[in-house]
C-alpha cells in the first residue's frame, strides 16, 4: 500500500495499527521519503503486508 503522511510518527501508528488488526499481518515499510509540499513536509511511504482472508471469532 502507498500513502502520504503528515509525519514519521503518522506512518509508524499507522503500521502499529494495521499489526494490531486481525485483518493483516506481516506489516513492512519498504519505503518512505519526505517530500516538501506547500511549506509542510509530508512523508511518502510504501508498506507491504499479507490480508487475512478467515479472521477467527474474537469472543465477545
């Protein structure tokens, strides 16, 4: 997946919480690059990870 953050720390929470999900595992950056745009520097990013096709049941 490529996005843009506002922030490192905005690419490594969203990495913490794609780990967390039982949705995806495997979570990798594989790049990330700052880029000025408009006065703010934003940060590229490029993360690979595997989806999880069952999820078990989470008990409630």
């Amino acid at each position: 997946m490529k996005g843009t953050g506002l922030s490192e720390d905005d690419v490594a929470e969203l990495m913490t919480n794609l780990e967390a999900s039982h949705y995806y595992k495997k979570v990798r950056l594989k790049v990330t690059k700052q880029k000025a745009v408009s006065g703010l520097r934003l940060q590229n990013f490029e993360i690979s990870c595997q989806v999880e096709k069952t999820v078990a049941k989470v008990n409630k």
